[in-house]
C-alpha cells in the first residue's frame, strides 16, 4: 500500500519541528517540506510553485498540507531607540523602543492573503486536505528593537484566518493554545522554541495528521 504523502508549509516554527514530525511518522506517511522559510502570506503565496517543483511533486500525490502564516504577517517594524528620528504613527512601545503602528500585513490584507494561499494549494494540490495551524504565542518581554509582535493581535489573526478559511473545509490546529499550556518555557528565545519544545509541537502536528489521514 502507498504511503501517504504530507506536505508541511511555514515559518521558522515550522523549521523547528518538520524534521521531528518527518520522524514521528516515518512509517506511516511520507513528510517533506521546502528548505525555504514561508515568512509572511505573500511570500508563500509566490513560493508556492516554485517548492512544488523543488520537492518533485505531483498534484495528485500529496494528501495533506499542514500549513501557517501569521508569524512575520503580524509583527510591527521597529524604528529605533526613543529619542532617534520616529515615525508619527510609532505607538506600538515595548520597554523604551517603537515600532510602527501598522502590521506588515494588515488584517484586512492578511484575510485576503491567505485566502489566496489556500486557493493556491488546492489548485496545486487538488486531492490534499487542507490544515492550517494556528501562530504560536511570543514572549512579550524579550520583544527585541527591530520587530514587535504582540499575543493579542496573534490571537486576532489565527481568529481572522479561522473566520476566512471555514468556509472552504479547512481544518484548524490550534498550536496557539498547546505552546501556550505546555511549551511556553521551552523558548530558546523570544519566538522560537528550544528542541525539546519542538519535538512536543512535533508530537502534536503528527497527532492531528494520524487523526485526518486515519494513520
């Protein structure tokens, strides 16, 4: 019988765990995932085709994509120590530095992103179910001075990309919720996770894939 084929899209959360998750499944689905960091919803909206083919890929033969964006889409750019030459919309202040009031994918814009991403894996990817995870809380006391994500607006984009999504079937996995009950002192830094941290997202991912393909 042929192994199911599982694609993992995403930021570098996402390259902290794909290669714990490609293991956890090992005989029962074939994992991959494109070298490249997914970054923000436009990005992996032009990458798209361009993995398909670095991973040799057909459109028939991939039977799930676990897939986020979120991460960069939420954050504020920083602009520098109060005190140095400010934008006037800088009103985004963790400890003494600013960042610019708007996200780099504004919410209406993100909606509209993701929707598209969506549209382009399955267009890509026809006969894949689709898992969309939500973004992974952030310690906001370590916000450092040249991006500012708040967990507050990370909860308001997994909730725009639910209200987006469910009308097309897509599946959600709430990783928000499970870094923020068991992972939470597992940061290596601010964002990222440390490896035991990502293998127990890992454990999740492989978790929710077992369920939807009946591994």
């Amino acid at each position: 019988m042929k192994m199911k084929k599982v694609l993992l899209l995403g930021d570098s959360i996402r390259m902290g765990y794909d290669q714990f998750v490609c293991e956890l499944l090992k005989d029962k689905a074939e994992v991959v995932y494109p070298p490249d960091n997914g970054r923000f919803a436009q990005y992996t909206l032009r990458q798209l085709q361009d993995w398909k083919a670095q991973l040799h890929l057909a459109g028939d033969d991939v039977d799930l994509v676990h897939w986020n964006n979120g991460l960069w889409d939420v954050g504020h750019l920083g602009i520098g120590e109060t005190g140095e030459a400010e934008a006037d919309t800088a009103r985004c202040v963790a400890g003494y530095y600013t960042y610019e009031e708007e996200n780099l994918t504004p919410p209406d814009f993100y909606a509209h992103m993701i929707r598209r991403v969506h549209n382009r894996i399955r267009t890509l990817f026809p006969r894949a179910e689709i898992i969309f995870a939500y973004t992974t809380p952030v310690l906001e006391d370590r916000i450092p001075s040249f991006l500012c994500r708040r967990n507050a607006e990370i909860r308001s984009y997994n909730e725009i990309a639910k209200t987006t999504l469910s009308e097309f079937g897509v599946q959600f996995n709430d990783l928000y919720t499970f870094a923020e009950k068991h992972v939470t002192h597992l940061h290596r830094d601010w964002v990222h996770y440390n490896e035991e941290g990502s293998r127990k997202i890992a454990e999740e991912i492989a978790e929710v894939i077992r369920r939807t393909l009946a591994l």
